[in-house]
C-alpha cells in the first residue's frame, strides 16, 4: 500500500533540486497517477499524465517535442500492465529511437524477467507497492544519474 506519511520533510532540499524538472507520468489507474503526479508536483516538477502507451507517444511526438526539440522530458515513469500496449513495449519503441530520457518502471509484478528486460532497456525498476519515500528517491536517482537539468542537457545539479 502507498504510504503518505509525512515525507516531504525528510527529505530537505529536494525541492530546489527537482525545480522545473519535467516529468511524463504514464499510469491507466488515474487516482494512482494523480497522487504521483501530485509527489513530484510537490516537489517543483512540471508533471504531464498520460493514461497509456499511445498518449505517452501523443506526448512524446507532438506536445513534448513542440515545447521541447531538444529532448521532450527530463523522466519518464511507466506502469508496465496497461491497457492496450504495454509499459515495457513503449520503453522499448523509446530506446530503439534513441531516447536517452531515464525511466523509472512500477509493477506490481516484479518477477526475474520484468527485472532483466527493465535493466535491458536502462531504466529502473520500483516494484509496488511503493512508499512515497521511494517514490521520490527514484525520481531523484533517476534525474541524478543522468544528470540532468530542466532544458533537457546535461547539468551538475546540486544536492542539500
């Protein structure tokens, strides 16, 4: 079960760290997407939703590449049982592109093979249920690893 707890103040300055920072949230379960977009809102990010595989690629395509040429969004988080496509098929049409963007998977069904197809395709896997601790840790570790910025380039961000 998601646990809300009082995690904002444990994790000072995450804050100023994840500011701007732009975020593709694709989850089917609107209440769960909402409550994840809400944790990264929180938190400073421009957050857009999407409910499945087909408007992730609608946001990728046209709306993150209009506003953003170089590169659309600074994190990707995907469930992976959606309906129609699923989260590791549309990882994996991102990365047969070329899309250096970091994402982070949440199942409820981490087995073996999700965990080796995930670490295939260079994204992290966050098996739920999940607290909103490591929600946010895994955003973070995700954005710090691939160094990025909120114009999609490279950048030394700094950690309080």
């Amino acid at each position: 079960m998601l646990s809300t707890g009082n995690a904002r103040s444990q994790t000072p300055g995450l804050a100023k760290t994840m500011t701007r920072a732009r975020v593709l949230i694709v989850e089917d379960n609107t209440a769960f997407r909402a409550l994840m977009a809400d944790v990264l809102a929180l938190e400073g990010c421009k957050v857009t939703e999407a409910f499945d595989a087909t408007s992730m690629r609608w946001h990728m395509r046209v709306r993150g590449l209009e506003e953003y040429p170089d590169e659309p969004f600074d994190l990707i988080i995907t469930d992976i049982q959606m309906p129609g496509e699923s989260g590791l098929i549309s990882l994996e049409w991102l990365r047969l592109r070329g899309c250096p963007i970091p994402v982070v998977v949440v199942t409820s069904f981490p087995e073996l093979t999700t965990q080796a197809q995930v670490n295939r395709l260079s994204a992290t896997l966050l098996p739920k249920p999940f607290s909103l601790n490591d929600f946010r840790a895994a955003a973070l570790a995700a954005l710090r690893a691939h160094g990025r910025n909120t114009r999609g380039g490279s950048a030394k961000l700094t950690f309080r």
